[in-house]
C-alpha cells in the first residue's frame, strides 16, 4: 500500500492517525532513518493533510485540488516553514534558526513559527538535515530548545535526520521520535522506473539491491563509476590481511576523481564510508547467523563483534570528514584502525 503516492510508511501513517483520533498528537517530532527512503515527502504530506481546505486533518487524507494543498505543493504556503543546511555549509547556520545580525530574534524559524497562523489552521515547520544542529552556537541552541520545550498553540515541528544517535542529546529528549525504515529493494527498483532515472528494468533491480533501501543511493548506483568504485572497495575490505595503503589509495583516487569543489569530494568521502558501512553491517548480519557466510566474514574473525566495531570506525571517519579534517590523515587513520581490528579478530581466535 502507498499515502499519498509514498511507499513503504503506512504503519506511521496508521501512527498519526490514531494520535488525531485520540486527540494526542504531539507538537515536535523527529523523523529518523537512512537518507533517500521519503521522510521530507512524508512530512510535506503530513502538512498539507493538516492545512487541506477541504478535508479533516484526522482523516490524512489531503484533496489535493484546493489552495492550500496546491501552496504546500508549490513550497509557498504561507504557513509552512522549511528550512535545510546549505550544500556549501557544515552545520545549519545560526541566522536559519534565529536570524541575521539585524534581525536576530526577529526572522529565523523559531521566530515564524511563533506566528500566528495565516490560515488560521496550524504553523508547521520542517528543519532538514537536523545531523548538522551545533550545539556550540548556544544561541541558536537554545532558542531551538525553548521552541522545542514550549511550542506555539497550534504549531508543529518537525525534525528529519538520519539516526537518533546524531542529534543532539538536549533535542532529542524532547521529540517523539518517529522511526522511518528501508525501502524494499522491489519499491525502490519501481521507483526508479517510474522517475524515468532508468528505462533498464535490471539496471534498476541491481541498482535497488545494493542501496539498503534508498531511492537516492539506488540512483546515483546508476552511474557506472560510483558501481565500480563499489565492487572494488567492498573487494578490499574482504582481504585478509587488510591492505591499509591499498585501500587508502583506492578511495583518494575515487575522492580526487571529483576534481576540487569540495562539496562534491565530501560527498565522495561518504560514499566510501557508507558502503564500507554497510559491508560492516552485513559482516554483523553474517556473524550473528541473519545472513550467510561469504569470503568477507571468513576474512573477519568473530564477524559479529567485528562488524559492530567496524561500523563505529566508519561513523567516525564520516563525522571527522563532515567536520573538515584532512581528507587524507581521516582516511589514513580509518584504514589503519581498520586493519589493526582484524588483525586483533584475527588474534583472538587464535589465542582460543
């Protein structure tokens, strides 16, 4: 089944709805999972079904043809506030949230939610990308916090990020957290199909296997050479030993390949460490008897407990190269600490 032309979400939407029917639907929420599986859209939904002319908001269920639905559609209605981290920052800059210099305290998303609503309906604010809140900008910080802890009368806030465990322990205590799942390899392959990004229906099956679940990472999979990079990292990882310099040397030719934007070289740098991740995840799947062996988990002694760790090395290598450290001195500690893991696996099965 599909809400509003969204796959693979009905059991949150089941969720809202019965929080409406009972009258006990909260005023901020965090919305947590991979990136490319549809939580923006889910939530642009979830606002237009609240500020639909035409339809009760308990039944979810937007008409789609009145002017409130088509300003949600447009991205111009006056009571919706969307607010995202720019592709050229690191963190969600301060003047987003409370304003510039000028007008601080007077603009920003905390200020236009406390609005009272045009439509006379509700004030709905969606911050995306909220991985990248700094709790270092105290001010900024805090007017999130106070938003958070005391919303307006009809208001409603979302928050969209990848994992709780990269919020900011202060806001996510005060969220509900709605968890948003992988996509099933057979809705991300339609998927594909139908936004035209392939006309090759096994192009786009092998494409949704390997992307976890992800419309987004099944698209750019499309490109040959991200395939190809790929198929030789995840080669890598499966040798035993490990080839520290062989592996840094693969993914700095990958990061250089995208010439000197660096924007487009830190996007490299995740591609490196969320396939490696996701080569770490499946070692977990392998160990603990969810996945069958392969040449990758004989590689890995006490594959479980490797894959664990594995994927920890992985989230740091990303948020050190998200915090703009050297590229090369992240991917030679990475492969290093890599390799002295295996090595230690290795080790200890020996030694029993």
């Amino acid at each position: 089944m599909t809400w509003q032309g969204i796959r693979g979400h009905d059991e949150n939407v089941a969720r809202f709805r019965t929080a409406l029917a009972h009258g006990r639907l909260a005023s901020t929420f965090l919305f947590v999972g991979p990136d490319g599986i549809g939580k923006r859209r889910f939530a642009l939904a979830l606002a237009q079904s609240f500020l639909c002319d035409r339809r009760r908001e308990a039944d979810l269920n937007p008409c789609g043809q009145c002017t409130a639905c088509k300003q949600v559609l447009a991205g111009n209605h006056p009571d919706i506030d969307y607010v995202a981290k720019p592709a050229d920052k690191n963190t969600i800059p301060i003047e987003l949230l409370i304003g510039d210099d000028e007008h601080r305290m007077r603009d920003g998303l905390c200020y236009r939610i406390s609005l009272k609503p045009y439509s006379g309906k509700r004030k709905i604010a969606i911050l995306d990308d909220a991985d990248y809140l700094n709790d270092s900008m105290k001010a900024s910080a805090n007017a999130l916090l106070k938003t958070l802890e005391e919303p307006p009368p009809r208001s409603i806030l979302i928050l969209l990020g990848t994992s709780e465990q990269r919020q900011l322990p202060t806001i996510r205590s005060r969220c509900q957290v709605v968890r948003f799942q992988p996509l099933e390899a057979a809705d991300v392959a339609e998927i594909l199909l139908e936004q035209r990004s392939t006309t090759d229906a096994a192009a786009a099956q092998q494409a949704a296997v390997n992307a976890e679940g992800s419309v987004s990472a099944a698209a750019r999979l499309l490109d040959s050479e991200l395939a190809e990079f790929r198929k030789e990292l995840l080669q890598a990882l499966a040798l035993s030993p490990l080839q520290p310099a062989a592996l840094v040397k693969l993914v700095q030719t990958y990061v250089d390949a995208a010439g000197k934007e660096s924007a487009a070289k830190k996007l490299r740098m995740r591609d490196a460490f969320g396939f490696s991740s996701s080569f770490f995840r499946q070692l977990m799947l392998m160990g603990s008897g969810f996945a069958q062996p392969t040449a990758a988990s004989r590689a890995w002694a006490d594959a479980a407990e490797m894959g664990s760790r594995g994927v920890e090395l992985c989230l740091e290598a990303t948020a050190a190269a998200e915090a703009n450290a050297a590229p090369l001195n992240v991917l030679e500690w990475w492969a290093d600490e890599l390799a002295t893991l295996q090595r230690t696996g290795t080790a200890t099965l020996l030694a029993h």
